[in-house]
C-alpha cells in the first residue's frame, strides 16, 4: 500500500474480531508517503475528523457537503427517499393531522402532547405574545419599505438586550442551565414570533397594531391572523379553512435538521451568546435567497417569466446558466421533497377562498417542463417547499417581501430544539473550523515609497452624485 503519493486509502472493514464481539465498524486509513496505517471507528457510519489529525490530515468541506457537525435525535431526513419525520413521525401524518403547537411541543420535548400538556403549553406560549413598548416604538421608527426580514433580524437583537437576568454576556455562562431560564426563553420567543411579524406587517400597510388576544379560545396562528386582520374589532374571527393552511404551512417549515439558519443557530449558541441573537443570526440565514428567502425569489422569478409561453425559453436559460431556477434543487432531497406536495394541494384549498392565482399556471407548466428534462433529471432537481409556498401566501394576499418572516415563524420551534439539544450536547464546544492556508509564506516588508502596485480594486469608480458633491466647497475654509 506504500506508494510515493501523497494519498490516503480508505479500507471500509468490519473488524471481525470486535464484530463478533460488539459489532464495532472500523475503516483502516493508509497514508501512501509514509505508510502510517489508522483504524478509525465507525459510529453510524461516522468516523471522528479529530481522528484524522492523528496522521497529520485535515478535512476540507466547503459547504459541508459530508460533515456532521452534531449528534441530533430531532428531525431524520432521507433525501434519496424524499421521507421526512420529526420526532420519527412522518410529515405528511403531522401535516394532516396535527397543529403548529402540538408538533411545536414534539420538537422541542420529544413526544407528542396529552390534551392536558397541549392545553397548558399553548395557554402559556400565548401569555408570552406581548411585544415591549421600546420594540413596538422602533417597528413604529423604521421605514414602511424596509424588508420585513430585515427587520426581524433587528428586532431580535433588539429583544435580546430586555431580558439580561437571561444573558450569559450578563449573567454569567451557566445562566442557561436553569430549566427555568430556558422555559422562559422558549416561550418568549414562540410568543412574540408572530406579534412581531404581524405588527411589521400593519406597520407596513400604515395601520394601527392588533395586540395580541390571549384570554379567548384562539389558536396560536388564529391569533396572528386576529393581529393581521382585525380592523380594531375584538369579536374578529379568521376564516378557518385560511387558518388551517397557514398553520399546516408553519408544521411544515417548523425543522429540517441542519439547514443553513439552524446551524447557524448552533453555531452561534456555541460561543454562549444569548439565544435572542443566536436567533438574529439565524433569521440573517434564512433571509438569503438560496435558503427561505427562495419562497419571494420564485415569485419574483415566475412575475419576470410573465406567461406560460416564455416557460421553455427560461428553461433554456437555466440550462445556460444565465437563470436559476429557483424553489428546485435541494441539498439533502434528491427526490420530490415530501413538503412541497402538500404544499402544491394546500395551495388549491386557498385559492377555493382567495382565488386562483394566474402565476400558478406558469409554475406548473415549469414543473411538468423541468420534470422532463435531462438536465434537471441528472442532477436529481425536484421542486422544493419554497416553490409552491410563495403561491400560496401570494394567493392569501401577503406582500412578496412579508413571504419569508412567515417561514421564520414556523422554523421557530426547530431553531428553539436544536437550541435546547445543543445545550445539553456532552460534545458542545465553540464553532471554530479550520481553513486550508494557501496564501504568501513570510515576505520582507516593503516601505511605502519602494511599492510597485499590483493590485486590482474597484475604487475608482466615482458616481456622478460624489462628482457633484466634491466639485461643491465648503464656505467656512474659504
Ligand atoms: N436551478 C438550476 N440548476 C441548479 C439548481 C437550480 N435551482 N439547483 C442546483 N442546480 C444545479 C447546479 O448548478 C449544479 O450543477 P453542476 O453540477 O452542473 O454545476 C448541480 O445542480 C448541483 O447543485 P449545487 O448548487 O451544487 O447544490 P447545492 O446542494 O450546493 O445547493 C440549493 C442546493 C438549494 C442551494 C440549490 O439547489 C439552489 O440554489 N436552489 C434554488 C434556491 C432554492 O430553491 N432554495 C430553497 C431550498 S429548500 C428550502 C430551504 O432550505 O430554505
């Protein structure tokens, strides 16, 4: 196995001899320059990268196409399969049967409630849905435009700095070892989620605010559409069949294992900041377009498409790479992704109350198109959540730019399990990944008068506006 490469061999062994035993796997690594041989053990088909380093040998994974970076019991995803479960229960048997805060509950304490347990936990999730005066001043200070998600990021921040008994920057690093501290965090941030969203939105339609409902017998996602829609009358209801699809859609972002803002979320949680901003952070990931913002981009895409005719001419285009399409493709799903079937139903149920929207005709015509062809066909590309969802939430009348803070609701849950798993994980420790240095080995410094510049920047580009304003002068030098 000794060769003059610098290569590694990987043997995938059943170490006879411990199988028999414990049925221990193992994988035999052989470094070719030196000959050096490691028996790494396999733990679910998982070796430990620090094992590597006994041989000198780093991992390099951009993107985190085959590294774990957690042990996790809440959310199992077969992406070949297209299967999803939470807690180990199918999505499509949640989604129909289940609400927002029973599968809420299931992800964050690992078994689905008693009607006791559920009364209690909702009871006490809406007790926690007032915003402070101070956050509902500065939504009132910002500009009607801004982007709600934008906002939300901010606002998160903002919610953290009201709660310093509950900061470990404040309080000290064991601060959330209290059962009842992390209660409370929980509870606040599924509580305000909603009201935030909500008064976001009636700040952007120049209205006044709906504070939230708690005493009566409304739902979590009745309550916000309450907030929403309720033109200062308290007797307000939400139509049912509306409600039922807003919630089924919260159900079905609520995980997804280790997407972009939940590891973002743990990532954060890593270096002990408040969970406030660990949320900010991963409400800051979710806002991108490639994660839940994909759910505005694909309106945006089929409003540029415009009629279904233009479809096979897009299509070219994606093959060209001069487009992306966007709600297609996925990292883990190679296959249809379960979410987005139900998502494409749901839609028709709204639009039996709301109307057809026409985009959906222009959707499905890139579907059926897409499904068909080899280039998406090779690359395993199926619709994803986001390509149905933003219909839908079109279709009820949300503004394209309010599409993604509804997202940010349902994920909430999962944000908040993976929060609490990862306090407890024995193997926590502050995010800190290695980088592959290939830059300038030690060079002499060179004075400023001896420079030669090779250096391409673009800051040479002034802006007729800059022109205008330094070819002005300022009186008081004259
Ligand atoms: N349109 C056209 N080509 C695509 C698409 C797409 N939507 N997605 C992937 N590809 C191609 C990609 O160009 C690449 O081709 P090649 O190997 O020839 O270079 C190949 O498929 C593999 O793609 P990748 O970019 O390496 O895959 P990834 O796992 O890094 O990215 C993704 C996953 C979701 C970012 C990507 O599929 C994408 O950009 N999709 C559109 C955005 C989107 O819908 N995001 C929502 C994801 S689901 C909800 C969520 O996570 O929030």
């Amino acid at each position: 196995m000794v060769s003059s490469e610098a290569s590694l061999h990987y043997i995938r062994q059943n170490d006879m001899e411990a199988s028999k035993k414990k049925k221990k796997k193992t994988l035999k690594v052989i470094d070719n320059q030196t000959g050096q041989e490691l028996t790494l053990e396999l733990h679910n088909n998982t070796i430990r990268a620090v094992d590597l380093a006994k041989l000198g040998v780093t991992v390099y994974d951009p993107g985190f196409l085959n590294t774990a970076s957690c042990i996790s019991r809440i959310t199992y995803i077969d992406g070949d399969k297209g299967i999803l479960r939470y807690r180990g229960y199918p999505i499509e048997e949640l989604a129909e049967k289940s609400t927002f805060m029973e599968v809420s509950f299931l992800l964050l304490y690992g078994e689905l409630p008693t009607s006791r347990e559920l009364e209690h936990f909702t009871h006490r999730v809406l007790r926690h849905t007032f915003l402070k005066q101070s956050l509902v001043d500065i939504i009132k200070a910002t500009p009607k435009e801004s982007h709600p998600m934008g906002l939300l990021v901010s606002m998160l921040a903002a919610e953290g700095t009201l709660y310093p008994d509950a900061n470990p920057a404040i309080s000290g690093g064991d601060v959330y070892n209290s059962p009842r501290v992390r209660e409370k965090q929980i509870l606040r941030l599924l509580g305000t989620m909603p009201t935030l969203a909500a008064f976001v939105y009636r700040h952007k339609m120049g209205r006044p605010f709906n504070y939230p409902a708690y005493g009566g017998s409304r739902s979590y996602t009745e309550n916000f559409m309450y907030m929403l829609d309720s033109m200062e009358d308290p007797s307000y209801r939400p139509n049912a069949t509306l409600v039922k699809a807003l919630d089924t859609l919260f159900v079905l972002h609520a995980d997804h294992e280790l997407n972009c803002s939940t590891a973002a979320v743990r990532h954060l949680t890593s270096s002990d900041v408040d969970v406030f901003t660990a949320f900010s952070g991963a409400a800051g990931a979710l806002y991108g377009p490639l994660h839940g913002g994909a759910n505005e981009a694909v309106l945006r895409m089929l409003e540029r498409i415009g009629s279904v005719e233009k479809v096979p001419a897009f299509i070219e285009a994606v093959k060209n790479r001069k487009a992306r399409l966007m709600g297609f493709g996925h990292r883990v799903y190679k296959n249809y992704d379960p979410r987005a079937r139900i998502v494409r139903k749901l839609a028709y149920q709204v639009f039996e109350i709301c109307g057809k929207d026409p985009l959906i005709e222009i959707a499905t015509t890139l579907e059926e198109h897409a499904l068909k062809d080899n280039y998406f066909i090779e690359r395993k590309l199926y619709p994803n959540v986001d390509f149905y969802s933003g219909l839908i939430y079109k279709a009820m009348g949300f503004p394209t730019d309010f599409f993604t803070i509804l997202f940010a609701i349902g994920r909430t849950p999962g944000w908040l399990a993976h929060w609490l798993e990862y306090l407890d994980d024995p193997d926590k420790k502050i995010a800190r990944p290695k980088q592959n240095y290939l830059g300038s080995d030690q060079r002499s410094y060179i004075p400023l008068t001896q420079r030669n510049s090779s250096v391409k920047y673009s800051t040479e580009y002034v802006s007729p506006a800059e022109k205008r304003r330094v070819n002005g002068f300022a009186v008081a030098k004259m």
